[in-house]
C-alpha cells in the first residue's frame, strides 16, 4: 500500500478487518477508479499497479473480484481486456446486466417499445448537440450518455438543458444519472447498490470491498454493511456535514487504491499459508 495510505493507523485497521472475512467479494467501478478518465473512453485500460493488484485478489483463497460499471457490457468487456475464460465478475450497465463465468451473460428482456423508444430518444439526443463542439452521445444497451468533457464550458450546461428537457418530455420515467462530464439516461433503474447485492448473493460473500471515485457509486458505498468496506478514490468534495461520500475510507487516487488492493490481496494470501 502506498505509503501515505499506510501511515494512517485506522486505514490500516480497515483493511485488516476486510482481509480477515471468510469469503471476500472485492467489487470496483473502473472508470476512475482502476483506469484514469480519458477524452476517448473506449481508450481507458487498468493502469498497471492496478492490474497486478487485480490480478493478485483473483489468485487469492475465497476471493471474488467483480467490476461494476456505468458501462454496457459489450463496451466494459473491451476495455477491461476481459475475456470468456475470465474469473472477474461483471456488472454493466449500473448492475442492469451481469456476466459469471458460470452463467455468462444474465440480461434482462428488452420489449419492443423500450428498445423502439431509446433509439428514437437517441437519435433525437444526436441532432440537439450535433452542433456543439465537444458533445456527443454515447449508446448504452438500456439508453444513452451525454458526454460533454471536450466541450467549452459555457455551453455545456445547455447541452444538459437540451436533452433533459427531451427526455423529461418524452420518457419522464427514465432514470437520470450524473457522473464526471456525463449525464446518463436510462429506462431501467438498477444501480450499482442492486448490482452489489446481486453479486453478494451469486459469490456468497461474508464481506464486501466496494469502491468507486463518482457520484454514481455512492448508492453502492450507502449500501454497504458492518462487515464491508466501502472505499472512495479521489477528493469527494466537502457537505456541511463533512466529505461527501458514504465511504469508509478514502483514498486520494488510483495508485494509492492500488495499493489498498494489493495490501489486501498480501493479506489474505499470507493468513492460508
């Protein structure tokens, strides 16, 4: 673990508190949280020290490693290098699709109007921002994604305003998400708090290590129970109340996660021997 991570005796205690639980399922967004955000998204990849740490946990006694995304499912297999012979765990698309090496793909049925409606939404969405330099939309199996990282900062809250007024007219009942230059929307409703209750259930986990770096994995960090560890990577940002996050623990960026990742992976590898 990095060492700025370790000199604090209460991380320390945590993470020796979730390496001792009988059977653990480390869940993790990607996107920021394993692999730094990029303009072009499809470019993302694990940074090394994270891969490794990964690579360590998957070889580790009664240990379960699952990605948890905002990502469609074919979109977060690429980038995460991921393959049918693969023992990580999968949750696109917030939690809405799941992949076991067991079972494969679990998705739910799309119906002919849903799919008919998104793809109008969609294409709707395309023509509103077609003319602002920087924006874009990205498909998703379950709806689609407004990026505006590229695009001036003057304009981009009116891109946000243009399709939010579309979909709050047309699809009321779409869920709405935020994150880092994204605004996601979505007829279903599953979060990444459904998705780490369904792959608790499916790995019979005794503990959970969850972490994420964005507004969207803060329903699975509240989710989280006693015998969990909830992680947040990168500066949350301050309420009245203290930092705005529902993690235990937080950890300043990608490298230092890593780190926490790799302490664990040490640890539960050790306690077998």
């Amino acid at each position: 673990m990095s060492e700025v991570v370790l000199s604090d005796a209460r991380v320390r205690g945590e993470v020796q508190r979730i390496a001792t639980t009988e059977r653990l399922l480390v869940a993790v967004d990607f996107d920021g949280t394993l692999a730094p955000l990029v303009d072009e998204p499809m470019t993302a990849r694990m940074v090394p020290a994270a891969r490794v740490a990964i690579a360590s946990l998957v070889a580790a006694p009664d240990t379960v490693v699952a990605l948890v995304s905002g990502r469609s499912m074919p979109d977060l297999r690429i980038i995460a290098e991921h393959g049918d012979n693969s023992a990580i765990l999968l949750a696109g698309s917030h939690g809405a699709e799941v992949w076991t090496p067991e079972r494969g793909l679990i998705e739910p049925a799309d119906t002919a109007d849903e799919v008919a409606v998104r793809d109008r939404l969609r294409r709707h969405a395309e023509r509103l921002v077609e003319d602002v330099a920087g924006a874009w939309i990205e498909p998703k199996t379950f709806g689609f994604g407004l990026h505006t990282r590229l695009t001036d900062p003057a304009v981009e809250p009116a891109a946000q305003d243009a399709v939010d007024a579309l979909v709050r007219a047309e699809a009321p009942h779409w869920r709405r998400r935020t994150g880092h230059h994204i605004v996601e929307y979505a007829f279903r409703h599953e979060g990444k708090d459904s998705a780490v209750a369904q792959l608790r259930e499916i790995t019979g986990a005794t503990g959970v290590l969850f972490a994420g770096d964005d507004v969207t994995d803060e329903d699975a960090l509240r989710s989280l129970g006693d015998a969990d560890l909830g992680v947040r990577v990168g500066d949350p940002g301050t309420g009245a109340d203290g930092p705005s996050t529902a993690a235990t623990v937080i950890v300043p960026d990608i490298a230092a996660f890593a780190g926490l990742l790799a302490a664990v992976a040490h640890q539960r590898a050790t306690a077998r021997e």
